[in-house]
C-alpha cells in the first residue's frame, strides 16, 4: 500500500496529552488521516492534560476532535486519580500489586466512546498508548485485554463495521517509546505525564518517575521542567 | 441459599425505564440487595425514562442509586435515538437488518458504567435487560456479546473482584417477560418503552409496537396509556 493510498484511512486516536498516546499519534500518522479523542473523567490533572491534548492536536493539524466528559468516573472514585481523598502515591516501581492510581475499568469507558465514534466516522482503526511492562500494573493494559476487546467490538457493531484496537507500544519499554517518538518527530515537549496538576512536574509520583526513569535509559533529556511550581 | 444470606450479594441493576429492566429489577430483587443505575446519552425520551427509573426505584426502595451522563453518545450521533435529524422508524417487525435506532457500541457504554460501579461497590452481578429475539436485532444485544463482556471484565478488573453480566431476559419472548413481570409483581404501569418523548405512548414507533403486541399475546392488558397527547 502506498502512502497516498494508505491516507484515505481514518484512525481515532485516544490522546491522553502523554508520551505513550503522543507517539502513538505520530506512529497513526503515518499510514492514515487522524481523528483525535480526549476524554476527561475528574482526573486531577484534567485542565492540564486538556491543553496537552490540544497541543498535539495543533501539531498535526488535526480537525476532527472529540472531548468526551465522564465524570460518572469521579463520583464512582475508587481511585487516586479520581477521587481527591485519596492520596496519590509516592513511586515505588517494583511493587507487584495493582495501584492505587487505578481508575475501575477506565479503558473500557475510553475504548467504548472511541468505538462509537469510530464505527460513526468509518474508521478502520482505533489507537491507544497503553503498555503493558515496563510501566503501571494496570489490568486493562494487558495485551489479553484488547484480544477480548476486538471481539467485543467485532460481536457488538454493524456487520459492516471493521474496526480494529491497535496497541502499537504495548510491548515498548518506555525507553523504547521515546526512542520511536524522537525518531517520528513526536512532539514530546507537548506532552504531560505527572500525577499532580501544577505547571511543572513534580518530579515524584509513579508517573513522573516512570517518564524520567525512560529518558534515563533512553539517554535523551525530557524537554519538559521538572520542579515545585 | 437461603433467602437472607442471599440478600448479602450485591447487584448493579441496569434501569432504564423500559419493561425489560424493570422485570430485570425484580428477579434481581429475590436475591439480592439492589443499586440501581441509569444512563442518559441524549436519546429522545430522557427525562421521560428518568422519571420512570426513579419510580421504579421508590418502587424497590433502593437507595444506590447513580444516573451517568454520556453526552458525547449524542454528539457521535449515527441513531434515530440521538440524532434530531434521523427520524424514528415507523414500525417493521419483519424487518431483517439493524434498525436505524441502533446506537452505535451503545451497551458496552453502560456496561462499562455499571462494572467501574459494581467494582467500587464490591458486587457481585450487574443485571441487564437485553433481549435478543423478538425483538430488536441490535447486535449489542445478543447473548454471545455478553459472553465476551464477562471475559472484558476478567481481564480488565482486579483479581479479588468477581463480577457477572447476567441477562435473565436475554432468551425470553416479549410475553412471557411480562408474564414472569406479573408473576414477581413488577411494576409494570411505571414503566415506559415509546421512542418519542410525550406523556402518552405514541403506539406507532419500533417499541411501542413491539410492546403493545408483546402484550396482546400474552393476553394482559398493558397498564400504561396510549394515544396523541
């Protein structure tokens, strides 16, 4: 296929505002047009992940943009990410157990609304950022779970629909991840990945010492200050 | 299992307003303590179903209750239901291909609610009214979609958590879900299928149709009334 053929394929892209979903958008732009999705959910890093999201946006100058509030999320809680009470968690990156910065069954709700849209649109696929080593312990970044995924998708829409959930950095270390990013020309100085909402990073919490542990490894400086506001 | 200890489990109880959940809602009612949620996604007939879940729920005395607000399943649009400009289908029971009010990927939304609830909550089942013959050939209503959602939500939950969609209903004729409704004392008179949003059934769409012969066959009256307001 070539690369003018392959364009006329569309993509929804679930964009979180991160490095893992940012690359995936520069991996979707190279063989199809992109359709972006943000979802908000009373994460505490909503307003920030937003402008990161329409940042990315911007760069690949992408017009069909959905923002989808699920903010059923905050009151169901269950998570640091969501509900305030909850402490968000100082790094330990060899704990085994799932942590407290999972959101129940969050991805789902993510791949639910990029599925509508997707089967709306005509899309043919629907890319994601999740990893499954190297990163959160989340169950539903498991490979396994898009496998059960895409015959959910494939048992629940219109026999005409073919959409496919694509995981391209599931099986990436995040060093890896930033590797490919620098090599497509992923806009990472957009990006956000901190837990906490202020301007610059904390620099502390499971997500800032994943990203910082990556660039370590990758041997590349993380464009974006890190720092106490 | 006797009935008291039974009552200790927990189940999610989709609620829309409609017979099916309704009739869900009482055989959830024999063994289980009961929370009940309702979806609003900008179908036509909201505040009519909102008002239908609350009554059902005074009915039961649940106090569990959570109404989620998926406004992007309008802005996605692609339905009769959410789309003002696709007209609802004048009725064609005969029909073989999905009908126009499908809403695209729709159940996986709701179900999705219900898990990030159930899991939350720590229950055990999460009851959903779907029906598969007699009924609407939407494909997110058939029984092998729901084996798939079981297997979503093994792989996509904690380990301690031992969540199961159940679709009581989902092999049932329309008429003996309102037979076996009449048997458990459902409230049937509190509930409502129409498709547009009056304070009569208009008796001509998809659903009114489909309920009102339901309710021939089964030789009941149907307790709700119809007519142009």
């Amino acid at each position: 296929m070539n690369e003018i053929s392959s364009k006329h394929r569309l993509a929804v892209v679930l964009v979180s505002g991160g490095m893992d979903s940012c690359v995936c958008a520069a991996i979707a732009h190279q063989s199809y047009s992109l359709a972006f999705l943000h979802v908000s959910y009373g994460q505490r890093t909503e307003s920030r992940e937003r402008t990161a999201f329409d940042a990315i946006a911007d760069y690949y100058q992408v017009e069909r943009r959905l923002v989808a509030r699920l903010d059923h999320l905050r009151t169901i809680g269950g998570s640091s990410l969501t509900d305030p009470a909850i402490p968000v968690d100082q790094a330990d990156l060899e704990r085994n157990e799932i942590p407290i910065s999972y959101v129940p069954f969050r991805n789902a709700h993510l791949l639910s609304v990029a599925t509508s849209w997707g089967e709306v649109l005509g899309a043919q696929a629907l890319f994601i950022g999740a990893v499954a080593e190297d990163s959160s312990g989340y169950p539903d970044c498991r490979p396994e779970y898009y496998e059960v995924f895409n015959r959910l998708i494939r048992v629940g829409t219109r026999p005409e629909t073919h959409l496919d959930v694509v995981t391209p950095v599931i099986r990436m270390r995040k060093s890896e991840i930033i590797h490919l990013g620098n090599k497509l020309g992923a806009p990472l100085h957009l990006t956000w990945s901190c837990y906490q909402n202020g301007v610059r990073a904390c620099g502390r919490c499971d997500s800032c010492a994943l990203r910082l542990r990556a660039f370590r490894e990758a041997g590349i400086v993380d464009p974006i200050p890190y720092g106490d506001d």
